[in-house]
C-alpha cells in the first residue's frame, strides 16, 4: 500500500506538474490531440527531474480472476501522481469517474485531469482530486459516483 502522500510533497508536485503542464501548453496551444500534449508533457517533467511513466496498464479483475484486459493510465509522477490528459472543450463526469477509478484501482491517493482543451488551463484545465478515506474506499464496494471520501479542487 502506498502511504499517504504528506501535503508538502503533494503541493510541491502540483506546483511542478502544473508549471510543466503551462509550458506546453505555451509552446503547443489548445485543440491538439492528446498524444502531442502527452509527449510535450512527459518532456517537460523529465527535464525538470522528475519521474514519470507513460501509458501505464492498470489490471482490472472479476472476482479476483484477472479479466486479461487492462486500462490505460496517462500519466504516473513520481510513483504518486496519476494524470489524465484531455482536449476537450470542458471536463465531464465521465472523465472524474475515470480518474477516479484509476486512484481507486491503482491504489493512488491523488490525481489531477489537464485539460488542454480549454482557453485558458490554469483557470479551466485544471482539476485535482484527493482520495481522503482511501483506506475504506479502496477496501469496500463503494461507487465511485458517490464520491464518498473524495476532495476535489481546482
């Protein structure tokens, strides 16, 4: 189990993925497919110094039986962040269940969605997501359309 990522070490990341994610979207504009600003991204956290894994599989499972499909997580920082990219004109539900579902199944205490879609990425594209009980989220059955336990922030 991962421990709980400490609010300095979570700030200090959002602080550094966010400057990154505003490069890129400086230097690429909105309206692109995700895979430019995918590549940009990656980019610019390496050179930064900071770690980050790209197209990570997440197994799913049904009923402990391995269903021999896996989702696909953007982006892992640090071992700690995920990070799912759009270019969409605006966030959507189904975009939080997914980020959602990510944390959930990965295990992750935090997200974030970059949206590249939009305008403007630090007034519009920018959305966080904290898993609070994670420990009963992730060891019970809950929806994660109830958002039990979930802190959300822009």
């Amino acid at each position: 189990m991962n421990d709980f990522i400490d609010d300095k070490i979570r700030l200090s990341l959002y602080y550094k993925i966010r400057e990154a994610a505003i490069t890129v979207e400086k230097q690429l504009g909105p309206y692109l497919i995700e895979k430019f600003y995918e590549k940009a991204l990656i980019f610019e956290l390496q050179s930064r110094g900071i770690n980050v894994e790209s197209q990570v599989e997440i197994p799913t499972f049904y009923k402990e039986q391995p269903l021999g499909l896996n989702l696909i997580a953007d982006l892992v920082v640090e071992d700690k962040v995920i990070i799912e990219l759009k270019a969409t004109p605006r966030i959507e539900k189904a975009h939080i269940r997914q980020i959602l579902t990510y944390m959930k199944l990965m295990r992750k205490h935090y997200g974030l969605i970059l949206n590249f879609g939009v305008s403007y990425m630090t007034q519009y594209g920018i959305k966080s997501f904290i898993l609070s009980d994670f420990d009963e989220i992730v060891n019970s059955n809950v929806n994660t359309e109830d958002n039990i336990g979930l802190i959300a922030f822009s």
